[in-house]
C-alpha cells in the first residue's frame, strides 16, 4: 500500500467514524491513537504507524475545527487539555529523533 493509499485510508477512517463526537472526545481518541501508532513503529510495523499518526493529526484537526473548541476561547479547558497534548507528546518523540541526522 502506497503512502498516499495510507493517509487516504486514515483520514476516510476518522472522518467516518468521529464526524458527530465532541471535541473533547476526539482528544481522548487522538491521545490513544499517538500510543498505539508509537507501540506500532517500535514493533516495526511502519504503514500501521503511519496511518495511526495520520489519524491522529485529523483527530486533532477535527478537535481544533469544532465549534466547542472555537467557542472556549483562549483559556478554556479543552484548550489546555490540546496544550497538554501537545507539550507531552513533542517531548516524547523529540527524545526519540534527537540522534536521527537529517
């Protein structure tokens, strides 16, 4: 499967699935979507991990498009729970690519 049949795939998958889910429940599938995708790319099964991350940014796209999240504003607790996602998440890969030479 190409990469391009991969994104397809994840994002026709989360588009399906989560069309009418709350902002904040998309978050709670997104954080367990980036674990499961991580625990994939360390067994080494990569297009599984590549769908699970592609998955994931939509999951959190489609948190960030609500009208719940736009709707907060700038101190709400779904944005902080986003910022929190963020903040853990960068942290854990960027630990992992810090030797890869680009």
């Amino acid at each position: 499967m190409s990469v391009a049949d991969i994104k397809n795939k994840a994002k026709e998958t989360v588009l399906r699935e989560a069309t009418k889910a709350s902002a904040a429940s998309l978050l709670h599938v997104a954080r367990d979507q980036i674990l499961k995708a991580k625990d994939l790319e360390s067994a080494g099964d990569h297009p599984a991990a590549l769908e699970g991350y592609i998955k994931t940014a939509t999951l959190l796209k489609m948190a960030i498009d609500s009208p719940d999240y736009k709707r907060e504003g700038a101190r709400g607790s779904l944005r902080k729970e986003m910022s929190d996602f963020i903040q853990v998440r960068h942290s854990l890969f960027s630990s992992d690519y810090s030797q890869v030479d680009f």
